[in-house]
C-alpha cells in the first residue's frame, strides 16, 4: 500500500471515529443540565463544558485504541464534572474548602438525577481524580480518565498562557490543537441538525 492511500485511509478512520464519537455523546451535549456547564469557568478561559468535551473525546480516542468500551468512556467523560458550581469561589461562598475531595460525587449524584449510567459510567465519574481521592477505580476505563482528566487540564492551562508565551505552531502532545480545530469543523455541521451544538464547544484555536 502507498503512503498516500496509508493516508487516506488513516484519515477516513479517523473521521469514522469521530462520527462514532459525537453520535455516543450528542444526547448529552444538547441537554439542557449539561449545557449548564457553559457558565462556569473551569481552567483559565476553559469552561466546564470544554473541559467535559475535551475530556470525553480523548477518553474515547483512547479506549477505542484499546479495544475498551469507548462509548461508556465518551459519556463519563462528558458527565465527570457536572458539579454545576464555579470552584473559584465555592469555598468563599460555601465554607467547603475540598472541592477535589468531593466535585466527583457532586457530578455523581447530578448525573443520577438526569441520565441512566451504568456500572463503569459511575465507577469512572466517582474515581476521576485518583489518586486525589482514596478509593482506586475498577476499571482500567477509569484509570484512563484519571490520565486524560489531567492531560487535558494541563494542556487547557498551557494553551491559555502560550497565546503570550509559547509560539502557536509548537504541536502539544497527543494533538490537542488539531482537535480543537477539528471540533470547531465538526461542530458547524451539526449546528444545522442540532440547535446548540454549533456553540457548545467553547473557543477554539
């Protein structure tokens, strides 16, 4: 096989993936709680939408690449911080003071009310921030969110300080700014099937 038809068809499986990807979130995406998340800031000028967005796709990237169950890592990563409060100021406000002690079980409970999980959904939503919190996952889906959780927080941060510091054509690993672009892309398209979506991914570079 050529190197152009190895292109090809690396670049079809990767939009087949992506296809798969919106079509395991996009109930979630349009929902009116989840949409909340748009209001509140997360890291820099993230919001936790973003965040969740981002989240759930390299969750699904990755358990895809392994042969584990994509779809539920997509949807965890979509619910993990549906907290619903800004953390900047809930200690101020509230006197709680552990917000990465307990935001996962918030998220929890929150999912509950509006969304059927299962099993794995839950473990992966309640242990995201191992090994902050004690109890370790169960699934090796869970382990991976922990990973991606904090790869896409830190690469959130990076990206919002490089617009000064670090030229735009430096790449971040695992190609974090071509999945920006790629979902800015995406997202227009389905702006005209779902009302919403068009503007549910945040800024985009």
């Amino acid at each position: 096989m050529s190197r152009d038809a190895k292109a090809r068809r690396a670049r079809q499986s990767r939009k087949e993936q992506n296809q798969e990807f919106f079509e395991a979130v996009r109930d979630l995406m349009n929902h009116p709680v989840v949409q909340r998340m748009k209001n509140y800031p997360h890291h820099c000028d993230t919001t936790c939408y973003q965040h969740c967005v981002n989240v759930a796709y390299y969750n699904y990237r990755i358990c895809k690449a392994l042969g584990l169950n994509a779809r539920a890592a997509a949807r965890a990563g979509m619910l993990h911080d549906l907290f619903l409060y800004d953390w900047h100021t809930h200690a101020a406000m509230t006197g709680e003071h552990f917000h990465g002690l307990t935001h996962p079980r918030v998220a929890l409970r929150n999912a509950e009310k509006h969304f059927n999980l299962t099993p794995l959904e839950k473990d992966m939503i309640v242990k995201h921030m191992w090994p902050l919190t004690i109890i370790p996952p169960r699934h090796l889906e869970s382990f991976i969110i922990c990973f991606t959780d904090k790869y896409c927080g830190a690469c959130e941060i990076a990206d919002y300080y490089s617009e000064k510091a670090i030229p735009k054509n430096l790449k971040l690993p695992l190609g974090y700014r071509s999945m920006y672009r790629w979902a800015l892309e995406r997202s227009a398209a389905l702006a005209k099937k779902l009302p919403g979506i068009g503007s549910s991914l945040g800024r985009m570079d």
